[in-house]
C-alpha cells in the first residue's frame, strides 16, 4: 500500500516562494506519474502540474512560468517550487500518484497554502 505525505505548506506572501514536498512509501511501478492538484474552498479540485515517470511535465495554465514541478526518483518524492505566488493560488494542495497498469491512484491528506495580499 502507498502512502502520500505532502509538506511545506503555510502562509505566504504575494510574490513569495514556497516549495511543497510528497513523499511517497513503497514503490509505485513504472510507467507512472505524480501530480499536484488543488482545492479551493467552494470550487472544484483541479490539476496543477504532473511529472510522469519519463519525467514528462504539464502544467495548468494558471501556473506556467511559475511552478515548476520535479521528482527525485531515488527518494520518492515530487516537489512543487511555487514562485510569485498569487492570492488566487490559495487552496489545499493534494500530492497524487498514479499507476497506470493496473490503473491506480493514490492521493495525500493534503497541504494548506495560503498566500496573503
């Protein structure tokens, strides 16, 4: 069974950085990706950035240019480096992890971020 633990999550900011960590227990076999997502209160979850595991990156067009999405295979872990954030990026952010064969998700208890004007 994997398990997801997010941190680096708090209050920054406009215009600060922050860097979320999800460190992942076990091994999820290739191919796979992990993303972030984010929840913000009253609206919908919504996908922030993926890296797979041929280190292929996407990002919501919201964030371009200033998230940038990583992993480091040999720990486990995604980080998402988080720069000029805006009011706007306030929300929970869940660290996800996906299998693809078979088809599996995992999904962390999620990481508060919120960013003062």
């Amino acid at each position: 069974q994997v398990q997801l633990v997010e941190s680096g999550g708090g209050l920054v900011q406009a215009g600060g950085s922050l860097r979320l960590s999800c460190a992942a227990s076990g091994t999820i076999s290739s191919p796979n990706s992990m993303a972030w997502y984010r929840q913000a209160p009253g609206k919908q979850r919504e996908m922030v950035a993926v890296i797979t595991s041929g280190a292929s990156t996407n990002y919501a067009e919201s964030v371009k240019g200033r998230f940038t999405i990583s992993r480091d295979n040999g720990k486990n872990t995604v980080y998402l480096q988080m720069n000029n954030v805006k009011p706007e990026d306030t929300a929970v952010y869940y660290c996800n992890a996906r299998r693809y064969f078979p088809s599996t998700y995992y999904w962390g208890q999620g990481t508060q971020v919120t960013v003062s004007s």
